[in-house]
C-alpha cells in the first residue's frame, strides 16, 4: 500500500475538471434545474478516475525501460545515452521519462514526452557534455505512465544506479586520429608542404626531379644509369616525443565551460596518441612548482592507457609556474635528445 501511494499521482487533468465542476455547483445554486446534471458528472468523474487506475495497476509490470550508457564518458564531447521503454500493456499509454542525471551536469528539468502503442518499443537518444574529469553517478530512471484518459499516472522506478568516469576527451582523439592517416586532409583545410631538407635514415635512391636537394645526388649511381640519381631519406621514427602541461593556477581559468587545463590534456592526448601510431615514443610530465605526473617516453602496447590514466588523475593547482626548475628537472631526467611539445595555455 505504502508503494502504492509513492507511485500515484493525480495529473492536472483531473484538477481542471474539478475546478469546472467546482464552478458548475456555484452556478447552480442561481439554475437549480442543472444540479442533477452536474451531480450526475461528478459520479462519472469518480467512476473514470477508479477505471483509469486499475487499468493501470492491474498489470504489474506494464512498462520496462533500460538505459544504455557508455562505459566512459569523453570531456568537453557530446557523449550519446540511450533509453529502452517497451510497453508491456494491452492499451497505448503516454510516458513521460525523467532520468536522475549526475549533479555536475545541473540539469534539473530533463523529461522525455512520449507515445507507445501496445506491446511496442522505443528508444530515446540524448547527449551530454562533461566538463570536468571525475566520477559520474546516475540515479535511478523513472517512467510516468497515464492513458488516453489523463486522470490519474503510474510511476516506475528502475535502479539503474550506476558510476561513469570522465576521462580527457578521447573521441578527439580518435577523430585527429583518422586525419592523421587519411589522403583526405585538404577536406579538413589542411595542406600537404614538400619539406626542404633531409634527415639520416636512408630510404632509396631515386631518380632526380626539379626540386631535389643536390647536395643528395648520388654520383656512383649516377654514373652507373647515365642520369642523375639521388639518394631519398625518410623521417626518423623512435623518437621521444614528450608534452609538458603546465598546470600552475593560471590553467584554472575558464573557457567556454572548460578549464585550460582540459584543453591541455585533450591535446596532449591527441599528441601522444599519434606519435604512437607514428611509430614514435610517447611520453608526458606536468609541472608547477616542481615537475611530476612523469610518464617516460616508451613504445610499448600499454603506454597510451598509462597516459590516459596518469592525465585523468591530473588537475591544476594555485602555484605559480617555475620554468627553471622545469629546466632543471628535464636536464637531469631525460639525457637523450627529445621533441617537446610545451602546452601552457592552450583555446579550442
């Protein structure tokens, strides 16, 4: 009885009718010839009222519903959650969906209206977008269910309690990903520039085109083929590429809804991800007052989910930044020759 009462619910529907039967018994103390009629019209209303209930408790499982999200969440992204409801009643019924989402999201009015035939089912598709790294708890999923009479709604609580974390936005990582590796990427405003010079990995020898670097004519194999011939060298690849994030308190400022720390990390992320699949090593560090969050530059299958961790457990503080000491620390860490990527403010 006691769940009975916390899943019923009278809709405005039956109130604005007894506010009008309200006016009408007013009326008819001036037209006592309407009384019975009126009379006669709220016996019907209660009579509907009962039959709308029990159509809906009858059945007591009249509706299922089951939200689908996804097993992380990816920063500053729109991020897809999906809601299963199948009516399991032998009428059409009017749902109304309100799903408890996470406090960060601030979002206090979200509601799904919706119209489902008997035995049919539906999903409900919505995004959300983070803009903070962390846990994410969803509460339960509550489904409102009313007939075409409108009288009186059945709720359903589903306990779909669940906790989601928000890691640094991957699906851009993903996406810079695929304009890496594509032929495409003048559709991306991107052009391809011929680079002047050359670097010491030996590819091929070729023959000479306008616009080789003669300091590469190969003379020996030139001799041979009676023609100029050049020697063609491709990029170096095992190199160390590191990305230091500067997160002293000026990364705490925000941006469009983000803090410049997660626009860092986002892009360190991309970096990181493609001189990996470049066939470099990737690594990263942090610094503020001192230099830490230091992840060596490697190759091996696991680094990128190293990285990822290492950049979800990252946030700003209110120090200042010290540069020297950033020197110093990279001097004495890293004795070979490396690529710095220096992030220290950066905007979408």
């Amino acid at each position: 009885m006691k769940r009975f009462y916390k899943n019923f619910f009278l809709r405005q529907r039956l109130f604005f009718i007894l506010a009008g039967l309200v006016i009408a018994f007013v009326i008819s103390f001036f037209f006592t010839r309407w009384l019975d009629y009126i009379i006669f019209a709220f016996y019907c209303l209660i009579g509907l009222t009962i039959i709308d209930t029990l159509s809906l408790y009858l059945n007591k499982s009249g509706v299922i519903a089951l939200r689908a999200v996804p097993d992380k969440l990816s920063n500053s992204d729109d991020n897809p959650v999906q809601i299963k409801v199948t009516n399991q009643y032998t009428f059409p019924v009017h749902i109304r969906v309100i799903d408890e989402l996470p406090f960060q999201f601030q979002k206090r009015d979200f509601e799904i209206k919706g119209f489902l035939k008997n035995g049919n089912s539906t999903d409900y598709t919505y995004t959300v977008r983070p803009v903070d790294r962390g846990e994410y708890y969803y509460g339960g999923l509550n489904i409102h269910v009313h007939t075409i009479l409108g009288l009186v709604s059945r709720r359903y609580v589903f306990n779909q309690e669940v906790m989601i974390p928000c890691y640094p936005s991957f699906l851009q990582m993903r996406k810079y990903e695929l304009m890496a590796f594509s032929n495409r990427l003048i559709d991306f405003g991107m052009k391809k520039i011929r680079r002047i010079g050359h670097t010491m990995e030996f590819e091929q020898i070729k023959e000479y085109v306008n616009g080789d670097d003669v300091r590469n004519i190969n003379w020996k194999a030139s001799a041979k083929r009676s023609q100029l011939m050049v020697n063609q060298y491709q990029d170096e690849k095992a190199q160390p590429v590191y990305s230091v994030i500067d997160k002293g308190r000026v990364m705490k400022m925000p941006f469009e809804g983000l803090k410049l720390v997660d626009y860092a990390l986002n892009a360190t992320l991309v970096i990181s991800n493609i001189a990996l699949k470049k066939g470099d090593k990737a690594g990263m560090f942090s610094f503020s007052n001192k230099v830490d969050n230091q992840v060596m530059a490697q190759k091996k299958a696991s680094q990128m989910n190293l990285i990822l961790e290492t950049l979800y457990n990252l946030d700003t503080d209110f120090k200042e930044s010290d540069f020297s000491r950033l020197y110093i620390d990279i001097k004495r860490s890293i004795t070979q020759r490396s690529y710095y990527y220096f992030i220290p403010t950066l905007k979408p």
